[in-house]
C-alpha cells in the first residue's frame, strides 16, 4: 500500500500485489473511480476492470473479484482482456 498522492487533481492511493504467478494493482481515487489491473506472468495475459464506487463497502467486493481472478483465475464480469 502506498500513500495518498496528488494525481491530475485526484488524490489516489494504490496496492500492488505480487506472487509467484500473477502481478496486480489497485489504485482508487478519491472520486470512487477504481482500476483493478492484473498479469499472469507465464503467459502475458492481462485483465482490466474500471469500478465507479459509489459507497466505501463496495470495495470489500472489488478485493473479492481480485482475489477470485489471482486464485482460480476467475474473470471479473465487464473486464477487459487481452495478451501481451
């Protein structure tokens, strides 16, 4: 976890994830914007997902989906994917 830092006028913060088979980032803003981005590191596939919070418990569901992708590799609906 990294601290708040000014951004286009936006404070965010951002979490980075790291494990044997994936990388992940999380970076919220403080408006509720959210991007979630991960790559599997054996094969370059990456998925993207934009959330528009609208209240703080909506994150316990996006670190749900996070956690879904990383470990059985379960993607979020309305994300993107593509390869490296």
């Amino acid at each position: 976890m990294k601290p708040i830092d000014p951004n286009h006028g936006k404070a965010l913060t951002l979490a980075e994830f790291d494990s044997d088979s994936w990388l992940a980032s999380v970076i919220l803003w403080e408006t509720g914007e959210l991007d979630l981005d991960a790559g599997r590191k054996v094969d370059g596939w990456l998925v993207a997902k934009h959330f528009d919070l609208k209240t703080p418990d909506e994150l316990d569901g996006v670190l749900d989906e996070l956690l879904s992708l990383l470990r059985d590799g379960a993607v979020p609906s309305q994300a993107f994917t593509s390869w490296i």
